[in-house]
C-alpha cells in the first residue's frame, strides 16, 4: 500500500440512525464550513445521518464521540485497496472504524478514545498523520 496523507480534523462526530421514511433533518446541508463533514444516507431499512456531534438530530439511535480521519485527495477511482489497508491497519491495532467514501477520497471514523492508537498504528504504517488540521 502506498504512503498516504491522512488529516485528524476538529471535533467530534455522530452516527444517526432515523426511520427510513423520515424527512432529511432540517439544516444539515446548509452548513458552508468547509472543515464539516456531513453525509446522509437513505437505504430501505434507515435513514443514516453522520455529522458532528453538535448537529446531531434526535434519532432511534445516536453513537457520538467519533473522531475523523480523512484520507487527503483526491483519489483516481481506479487506486483500489484503500479502505481495506486503512481497516486492516486499525484492526490488527484493535481500534473500530467506520467509514465512508466520496467522490474525492475516503473517511474515517474511530472513536474518541482510540484516537491516539489508530493514529500511532497508521503512522507504524507509514502513513502521514496531522492532527486537527
């Protein structure tokens, strides 16, 4: 796997699961931050809403206190393994990840208190690593 650039950004982030008939949240894509991820996610079974935490909408289910790492693009669609190296790296350290792919590049996100150990596993990697970008 090749070396990659990966940016720790600020803040701590939510995962939301909703009915899969319920309206998008009012807002959530309306913010201009550029250093906000927000990623909506319609199937048949749910509505799935990742955003910071402070944005997060009352929900059946809301895990918080997740961090995110973003891979910096963007990527050709034809590099292949990326996840997979990125989740294999952070398994074999013992830290869960969630993850979530762009049309620029991929994310991810592990929680709060893991941070520090799947940043120490992706830098052993070889990987660049900056915090709080």
């Amino acid at each position: 796997m090749r070396r990659l650039a990966i940016d720790v950004q600020p803040g701590e982030y939510a995962v939301a699961k909703l009915a899969a008939d319920a309206p998008v949240p009012p807002g959530l894509l309306d913010k201009t931050d550029p250093a906000v991820l927000v990623s909506i996610t319609r199937t048949p079974h749910e509505l799935s809403v990742i955003c910071p935490a402070a944005l997060a909408p009352a929900a059946q289910e809301v895990e918080d206190g997740w961090r995110l790492l973003t891979v910096r693009g963007p990527l050709a669609f034809n590099l292949t393994g990326i996840i997979a190296a990125l989740a294999g790296e952070l398994a074999a350290a013992g830290v869960a990840l969630f993850s979530i792919s762009t049309f620029d590049t991929d994310h991810v996100l592990v929680r709060g208190p893991e941070l520090s150990t799947a940043v120490a596993a992706l830098r052993a990697s070889g990987h660049e690593v900056t915090l709080d970008v």
